[in-house]
C-alpha cells in the first residue's frame, strides 16, 4: 500500500512532502489547512499510509452512515454529531488522556465552504490535553505537503494564532478563493 501511495502522490498528483513526523511524540494533533476540496481528504490518506502513523479524525456523523461509513470508521474517523450539545471538545480530550498513543488529525476550517474564520476545537483539544500542534499544508501552488516541527502552544491565544497565521499566510489550497483566513476573528 505504502508503493502505490507514494506512486499516487509523486507521480499522480504531483506532490512532494517537506519535513517528517516526529517518532518520539506519543501524542500530537495534526491540522491541515486551507481544506478547500476533497482532495484534501485524498492528500491525508495518502500521507497517513506513506508515514506508516495512525492518525485518527472526527468527521461529521452522517459520513459514517451505509453504505460507505465503514470506510471512514476503517480510515480512523470517529464520528460527530455536531447538532447536539454535548462538549465535543472535552470528549476528545478524555480519549486522548486515556490512551497511550493518539494522533489527532483535523481541519481548522471544520468544512471545505468558504469562511474566514477557523474553528478553535483543535486549539482547546491541543491546550487541554497539553500535546502540541504539527501544521500541514495542502499547498497546491507549490505542490507541497510541508509537515512542520511540534509547536507547543503558549496559552497567549493571540500570541498562538498569529505563528499560525505566520505559518499559513502563503499557502495556497485547491480552490484558494474558499478561504482567506482572518486569524484575528478566531481569538
């Protein structure tokens, strides 16, 4: 599995990775950004399968019904019924404190529709659970999938959004016109 999507990434869609997954981190949250498209979805597949980790993600719960929701459960999805009021964010938490292990995979923007704000769930997860955040990006302008170093969040929310905003400021995604982050409105 791992020749093929090493062969779809390179040779197919054009891609290059930059950077690695840290080996001595047991537990870290991976997001990836802009999410623009579905390939999005394709890219993080096929990087999970190339960096040999088991990253898990929640995706919204109407994914995981028949006849195609056992490919998403197989994949590592966990679903979420985002209708409902119960703390999401403290759920995640609690699973990834009793685990040993856990690689949490998400989209900041929480869909692929235009916006101009992310969702702040991974940076309550990441500040509970005090685990630090690795950046990906899905850059199609220079066809990269650029992994970065572990950062470990300050608590200084403003201080934290603007190194993200730093890091994602050129980044472009699939369909670059779906989002023009404006970090300051997700303080």
């Amino acid at each position: 599995m791992k020749t093929i999507a090493k062969f779809i990434l390179y040779n197919i869609m054009g891609f290059k990775i930059v950077g690695d997954y840290p080996k001595d981190l047991k537990k870290f949250i991976i997001i990836g950004a802009p999410h623009t498209s579905n390939y999005d979805f394709i890219l993080g597949v096929l990087m999970k399968t190339i960096k040999g980790i088991d990253a898990k993600f929640v995706g919204k719960h109407t994914l995981f019904k028949p006849p195609y929701g056992f490919i998403f459960k197989a994949l590592g999805g966990y679903p979420v019924d985002r209708s409902k009021s119960d703390n999401i964010v403290q759920a995640i938490i609690d699973i990834i404190n009793k685990e040993e292990t856990f690689i949490l995979a998400m989209a900041p923007e929480g869909t692929r529709k235009k916006r101009d704000k992310w969702k702040t769930g991974f940076y309550h997860i990441a500040l509970g659970a005090n685990i630090p955040i690795i950046f990906n990006t899905f850059d199609f302008g220079k066809r990269e999938y650029l992994i970065s170093e572990p950062y470990y969040l300050t608590g200084d929310k403003e201080k934290d959004f603007a190194y993200f905003h730093d890091f994602y400021k050129d980044v472009k995604g699939r369909f670059p016109d779906q989002f023009e982050p404006d970090f300051h409105k997700s303080i």
